[in-house]
C-alpha cells in the first residue's frame, strides 16, 4: 500500500503533461478514483493555449479565408450564371471563346511538353553531377519566379519586336513571333520554367545516385536507367510540377499579356478574353470564361492535394 | 576469374584517397578490404566495379583491360552498402532486372528469366518474398535480395562494399557465416569492404588492409593479426597495449628502465611497444619487467579483464590486460607483467 501511495503524486504529476493517456491502467481501481477527479477538475490543458485563444485564431483563419478566397470565387459563379444556365453555355459557344479556349490548351501544351523536358535536364544535372557554376544555374531557374511577369514579357518584345535585337532579321524572313503563338508560348515557357525543376530537384537530390549506379552495374545503358530506374522514382514529383506548371501556364496574364496584341479571334487566351469581355460590359462571358479558370483552379488543387500524398508515401518507402 | 590492380593512384581535390595502390587478387578467392573510414577502401571497390575512375594505374580483369570500359559491360556483381534496391519494383522484378536490361539478342525469354529468378531466391532463401517491395522487408532480407539481384547477371566477379555495415550485431553474424558458405557454392572472385576487423579475419581467405589510401599488409588472417606489418595493422587489428620505449644497444627501456626483452632488430631510437591483451604473463610482485597496481577486475566469460597501473609512471599509465581465470585478480594487488609476444616499431609510425 505504501508503495501506491508513494506512487500517485508521480501519477498526477504526469497527468498534466498527458491528460488523455490512461497511465493508471495496472493500478487498483480506489486509487484511480483519486485520480480522476483530480484529472477532470484540470480544466487547463498545458500543451497548447486555452481555448478561447484557441477559438479566436481559428476563427480569424477562417473569416479570412472566407472573404479572400471563398467569396471571390462565389461571386465567380454567380455572376456567370446570372442570366441563367443556357446564356452560360451560349457564352462559352461564342467563336471567340472557342477560339481563346483552343489557344490557351496549345499554349499550355507546348510550354508544359517543353518545361517538363527543361526541367527534367535540368534537375538531372543539377542532383546527379557536380560541376562549376551549379549554384549559378539553380539561381537562374528561379529568376522567373523573381521577375515581373509583365517585365518577362517585355524580354521578349525587346527581343523579337519591330525594333527589337532579332526584329529586322526576323521581319526580312517574314517570322513572325510577336503578336502570335510563338511569343505567347515563349513567355509563357518562361514564367513557368521553374516548376518542374524545383519539385524535382530536392527529391532526386534525396534519392542520390545508388539506384542508378546499381542499374549501371547490371548491364542497364543510361537510357534504361532513366526510364527503368529515375523515371518511376520520380513520377510523383513530375507529376506536381507539371500539374502546378499547367495551372500557370493556362492562367498566365501579365506576360502574355505584353507579347499578345489581343488580336481578336486570334492572340486572346482566356484570361487576356477575360479583361476584354469584362471592359466591354459582357459580364456573363466574362465570368463564364472566368469561372472555367476558376474550376482549373479546383481540379489543381484536388490533384494536388492527392499527388502530395503520394509524394509522402513515396518518401517513407525510401527510409531505411 | 581472377583482378590486378596497379599503381592506382585517385585524388578527390587535394585529398589523395588512393595513393598508389596494387594488389592482386586470385581466383575463387574471398577477399577482405580493411580499413578506418577513408582508408580508400569503398573508393579501390568502385574503381574496380567502373563507378569511379582512377588518375593514374591499371585495372585488369582476368588479364583484360578494365579503366577502358564502363561500368555496364564490365559484367560485375556489385552490392551497395545500403542495398539500392528499386524501390518502385518487387524484390522478383530487382532480381529480374539484370536479365531484363540485356541486349535483345542475348536475352533470355520470359520463360527462362522467370526460372533463374526463382533459382536465385532459393539460393538467398527467400523465395517467399517475390512479390514484396524493398520498403516492406527487414534490412537482412534487403541484402540477401540485393546479393541475389547482382548474382542474376552471373557476374565474374562479385564486390560487395561494407555488406553488413546497417545491419545489427545478430543478424551480421548469420550473415557473414551464410556468404562464406555461399561463396564455397557459387566459388565467385569476390571481394568485400569492412572497418569491421573481427568481420574480415572470420569471413575473407586473405585480407588487405588500408590505412590513408595505403596498403599496410595483404595476409591471411592468421598473418596479419599474428605478425602484424606495420604499427597500424598492430592497433586496428585485435586490441593493442601501446608502451613508449626506447631502443639502444640491442635493450628496450622504459621510462628509463630495461626490460627483460630483446630489440629483435628493431631500429635504435624512440620506439613503440605492442603486446597484445592477453600477451602478457603475470606474475608475483617483482617477478617481471614491468609491475603495476591492479586497479579494476572485470570477469567475463573465460577471461578476466583487469586495469594495471604501472609503477614509475607517477599513477598516469593504465593498461588493459587479459587474463585466464584461473588466477583470480585482486583489485589494490601488486602484479609483474612480461609480454610473452611483442612487436617493436619506430614510433614516427
């Protein structure tokens, strides 16, 4: 007996620190009863804040969310079905919302095929070798996230316009890469060239190099390594940035906006058809459009949320 | 099949982390690369294997050229010290994958690669894993597979770089026994890398050991544990009392005092005393060369351990010595000690 007594102010002791944790599991049942009430009356859990602290912050969280985000993209929806669901459709059945619909996806496409074949080089170089002026380089592939995207797009009009570095030469050989597909493609590469390099990078850099060498030394060649070996390793990671890349590029304003022209029916991507309808009183397609951006938004994010868990599961597999 | 190695020297920056390095191996044989960590060792491994490439020297497998192929035709056997199983595959898949990755005109059919696969994991005994994944079998089982999947290939030779390194103590030891006798099976050159001393004298036929990109001494374990080459073998191999003395005229002194043994021939000068543990003969208080106060008695198993601390040394000098139970050790007991084998080296070394 002198020993459970001896016992039980240890015991209260660690209630505080773990007050859902039955730590009384072997003792007799008289001495649980001391316990207990002792454990109800501590109304002060001691790990986290109280709970009106609590409740506050959460509360907080969420009104922001609630008028920033949520609000927002009500309002989207809403306004784009204002006039009803057939004058929704109508809108988006209009030949220039086809045709900026159509624009958009061939951007996207072009530039997403090609930073994700960039972006695949560029993290193999970066992770697998060493070699002077790597930091440099991985300075470089952030550089779009640092710049302006307006300040992107007036890169290439610096470039290629009638006045620009390759402006005469390309006008002799009547090119034409400004105010068409070329331009808008290549601003677009541009400003989302990072994103398949950066969720790459640190996940080949986890990995190393063993499976590879491991493969080598079986008789595999480099191209069977890559798509035996490297490629299935990193197919989560490739998968997010090429889905973050995509959001980007099909949602790109700023860069393409410069190097567009709004040429009707012919240079407007979707979110350039957006400005135009909205500055012109179309409304209903103007949120129409908008609100299909605002669905691309959502399907991101739900992928997202899935290739995330992937990416953790993929990772723990990796622990030895 | 049998591997040369000559004058091969490799620098990482200024670090030379081989330092002009030959070494024949034979064939069938089991061999023990030994060293501190960047003794070189895991570096000469994958010179040989072809994942790294050396400055300058030879690399030859059964007499023919090896620096001026790649690591893929080289056809070696080569296993990771933390396995470089593919994760994304089952353990039938990494251990298909060697015979997959053939040039189709030498490849096996579906048929026949099923078939070895299955020979080998009877070989490492754990057919019953075929279907699992990498993350889901015990760090044992990882190298069993991955010894397996290098066997797939019927390589000439088989590396191994510190097989055993992340596994623990009990399992090691069913592992190096089962690589023995799996070696007196498939009769492979092989050639495996530890810092593990007692690993290397259990497991290889000869051993090579490596100290800063250097061999110190190629034996067998008998060979190098009991004539040690160098000061170095002498410490890393086998526990080691160290006594500074000084040699002149054919006598050893210590501290000043001769010891009752002979120099050997070793150079006059400022030297280092080796004696094993359990080389040194006690007996009665002025009995011996050298005397010392027992400070601790430790018995375990066949031997007891006790700490001396030798006399003239003003308290400061404390030895480990093993002994037979049969004498049973008194802590505060006077005791004389004469090593009954002993090397001398020069003490710059």
């Amino acid at each position: 007996m002198s020993l459970q007594s001896n016992l039980a102010p240890s015991t209260t002791q660690l209630r505080a620190y773990a007050p859902t944790a039955d730590l009384n599991v072997a003792s007799p049942p008289q001495q649980r009863q001391k316990v207990r009430p002792h454990t109800a009356a501590s109304k002060r859990d001691l790990r986290t804040e109280p709970r009106p602290i609590r409740s506050l912050i959460v509360a907080l969280a969420l009104i922001f969310l609630t008028v920033f985000v949520v609000l927002p993209l009500v309002v989207v929806f809403a306004s784009a079905f204002s006039r009803g669901v057939s004058a929704y459709f109508a809108a988006l059945a209009e030949p220039e919302a086809l045709s900026a619909i159509q624009l958009t996806l061939l951007i996207a496409a072009i530039s997403v095929g090609l930073n994700l074949v960039f972006g695949v080089i560029a993290a193999w170089a970066i992770s697998k070798f060493d070699f002077a002026g790597k930091t440099f380089l991985i300075t470089l592939i952030d550089l779009p996230f640092s710049v302006s995207p307006v300040i992107s797009g007036l890169v290439f009009v610096l470039l290629f316009g009638a006045q620009g570095f390759f402006g005469p030469w390309l006008q002799a050989h009547n090119i034409h890469i400004l105010f068409a597909v070329p331009g808008m493609a290549l601003a677009t590469i541009f400003v989302t060239f990072p994103f398949v390099a950066r969720a790459l990078i640190p996940l080949m850099q986890e990995q190393g190099t063993q499976e590879e060498e491991a493969a080598i030394s079986l008789g595999a060649s480099g191209l069977q390594t890559f798509f035996r070996v490297t490629l299935p390793n990193i197919k989560w990671g490739l998968l997010y940035g090429v889905l973050l890349c995509n959001a980007r590029a099909m949602g790109e304003f700023g860069a393409v906006s410069v190097v567009s022209g709004h040429i009707r029916n012919e240079t407007n991507t979707m979110p350039l058809l957006v400005e135009i309808l909205y500055n012109e009183y179309q409304f209903v397609a103007s949120f129409a459009i908008a609100s299909l951006l605002a669905m691309l938004a959502l399907i991101t994010l739900i992928v997202k949320t899935i290739l995330e868990r992937r990416l953790d599961e993929g990772q723990m597999v990796s622990d030895d | 099949m049998t591997i040369e190695v000559r004058n091969i020297v490799k620098k990482f920056g200024d670090f030379a982390a081989l330092d002009n390095v030959s070494l024949k191996v034979g064939d069938g044989e089991l061999l023990a690369l030994l060293g501190p960590s960047g003794s070189g060792k895991t570096t000469l491994l994958r010179i040989i294997a072809g994942l790294d490439w050396p400055e300058a020297g030879e690399v030859t497998i059964d007499g023919e050229d090896a620096l001026g192929r790649g690591a893929s035709e080289r056809h070696v056997g080569f296993v990771f010290q933390h396995y470089a199983l593919f994760r994304h595959m089952t353990v039938f898949e990494n251990v298909a994958f060697g015979l997959r990755v053939q040039p189709r005109a030498i490849r096996k059919d579906e048929k026949a690669i099923r078939a070895r696969v299955k020979d080998l994991l009877d070989l490492v005994q754990l057919d019953w894993l075929s279907d699992r994944y990498p993350s889901q079998l015990s760090g044992g089982q990882r190298q069993r597979i991955a010894l397996a999947r290098a066997l797939a290939i019927e390589p000439r030779i088989l590396l191994l770089d510190e097989p055993f390194g992340a596994l623990d103590a009990k399992v090691r030891k069913e592992l190096r026994q089962w690589l023995r006798s799996l070696h007196q099976e498939i009769h492979v050159t092989s050639i495996f890398v530890t810092h593990d001393q007692e690993e290397a004298l259990e497991v290889a036929n000869r051993v090579v050991v490596m100290d800063k990109g250097r061999i110190e001494q190629i034996g067998t374990p008998g060979e190098v544990y009991d004539n040690p080459a160098t000061a170095f073998v002498h410490g890393f191999i086998g526990e080691s009392i160290v006594l500074p003395v000084d040699v002149s005229d054919g006598a050893v002194r210590l501290g000043g005092r001769p010891l009752n043994i002979a120099a050997n021939g070793a150079a006059p000068g400022a030297s280092k005393l080796f004696v094993r543990r359990h080389d040194m003969q006690i007996g009665p208080a002025g009995g011996g060369s050298l005397e010392g106060a027992v400070r601790r008695v430790r018995s375990f198993g066949p031997i007891q351990r006790a700490e001396v601390t030798l006399a003239d040394s003003e308290g400061k000098t404390v030895i480990e010595i093993d002994a037979p139970r049969d004498r049973e050790l008194q802590a505060g007991e006077i005791i004389s000690l004469e090593p009954r084998r002993y090397r001398i080296f020069a003490a710059h070394d």
